[in-house]
C-alpha cells in the first residue's frame, strides 16, 4: 500500500488533516503525520485528544522540517479577512506564510496544499496573491487556486475557501473547478443543481449532524436567546442561512429602563 508522510502546520484541532486522511483512505493510501504545529494550547489539547499526539507550539520556533511527502497548511486568515482590518502582510499574522515557505525550503516535499479565507483573492487588488504566486512558483512548484463552498461537500455550512495546490516540477490538469455556491454568501439556498444533467443536492442542516437529546450545558443561555430573538423580530425560524457581524448584530437586551421622576 503507498503511504505519504506529511506535516500539519496551523493544525487548529485537526481539520484538514482529518479530511486529508479520510480522502487518502478512500484512495487506499496509508497516511503518516510525522509533525504537527499550532500555537493555540486549547487547540493542541483538543487536537491530541482527537490524534492521540500533541502539535509543537509556534512554527517560527522550527528551524527544520523532517522528511515527507505533502505540507498542510492553514495558515491565520485574519489579516486577509472581509471581518478583520485586511491588513495583509502588515499584519503579523499574514508574514507567517513566509515561514511556511522558509520552512519548505529546509526539506522540499513533493506536494502542498493551503487553505485561507477568499478574501486572499481580493486583497490588495490582488497584489497579495500575487505576491504568493511568486513564492510558490519561484521554488519550482505548480500553482493552482480553487474557491470552494463547503456547502457543496456535504457540509452544514455555506462557507467559501481559497484552496492553493502546488506540486514541485510538475503541473497537474485537475478537473476540479472553483465553485462558490449561493451568490450570496449571507445567503443560503436549500437546494442546488450545478448543472442542467446533474441531479439536485439535498439541503444539508446542522441539525443533520446534531446528537439526539444532548446535554442541557450546551443550551444557548437565556440572554443569548433574547438577543436572538431581538435581532430577529422574535422568529427564530428566519435563523437558517444567517451570519452575524458585528453590523448586523446591533441590538440591545435586559436593558432596565430608567424610572421617571
């Protein structure tokens, strides 16, 4: 059976490892993590309960990488984020991907694979990826890019990624293809049929996933509810498909009126 060695940087609780092994199962291919990286300690702990191995802390403290074949990494998003201040590579947080590839450079993997917000696309009218392109490609490996909505994999959630693949010394054909879903981010449409010859995908929920009679802790407080209830107009059906930001999330709650004189 083949196997592939490969690293998890940014690992957060395990999310593109798991997916990554999965796929390769599905393939028949053996799968070994020989490192992981995150420097959250309420992640690492989260992530060695979920592998039964605890990451390293923060990657900038990793002068080399071992041997293997494939890089995972989802480096932070914060500075490329439509949320955050988009602040890019002025942000302490967007010059890490020059560490991912300082690091690459130690020990040159066959392959890679990053995950960032779309807003990467965008940023600085593109210079930002640009500038990644350069990177990538200047060490000799492919560069390719792909927006993908995790609605559109079975997920309960209508989230859109930038996924950047690079192969060293080869460019691959992929029959991929970027696929946002909803035009609307905000949005959610329950059914979607990407094409003409292509049968509708069912509407995934969160409630699909939920367990049945879970605990009573993990209620959403009271004064979470009325706050929901308030931004709402008190219809808590009008939920589904909603993401609150800090501009639409604007209403007071339990706020005692002042008594008259």
């Amino acid at each position: 059976m083949t196997k592939i060695r490969f690293i998890d940087l940014f690992a957060g609780i395990g999310g593109m490892r798991l997916g990554f092994e999965e796929a390769a199962r599905s393939l028949n291919i053996e799968t070994d993590c020989v490192l992981s990286s995150e420097i959250d300690p309420d992640a690492r702990w989260v992530y060695e309960q979920n592998f039964g191995t605890q990451p390293c802390g923060d990657i900038r403290e990793l002068e080399t990488l071992p041997t293997h074949d494939l890089l995972l990494a989802g480096f932070p998003c914060q500075s490329f984020s439509y949320a955050g201040k988009k602040e890019g590579f002025g942000d302490t947080r967007g010059t890490l991907f020059f560490e991912i590839m300082r690091l690459i450079d130690t020990c040159k993997p066959k392959a890679f694979i990053f995950e960032n917000v779309r807003g990467l696309v965008s940023h600085d009218r593109g210079r930002t990826l640009e500038t990644i392109q350069y990177e990538i490609q200047n060490r000799g490996y492919s560069f390719d890019a792909f927006l993908l909505n995790s609605t559109n994999f079975g997920l309960p959630q209508n989230r859109v990624r930038i996924y950047i693949i690079g192969i060293l010394n080869f460019s691959p054909q992929y029959e991929l293809i970027s696929d946002v879903g909803s035009p609307d981010s905000h949005s959610y449409h329950h059914t979607q049929q990407l094409s003409l010859f292509s049968s509708p995908r069912p509407e995934i929920k969160v409630l699909n996933i939920l367990e049945d009679n879970p605990d009573r802790k993990y209620d959403c407080s009271a004064e979470f509810v009325a706050a929901l209830k308030c931004v709402l107009n008190d219809n808590l059906d009008r939920l589904h498909g909603i993401r609150f930001t800090p501009g639409n999330w604007d209403c007071e709650v339990n706020v005692v009126p002042k008594k008259s004189n």
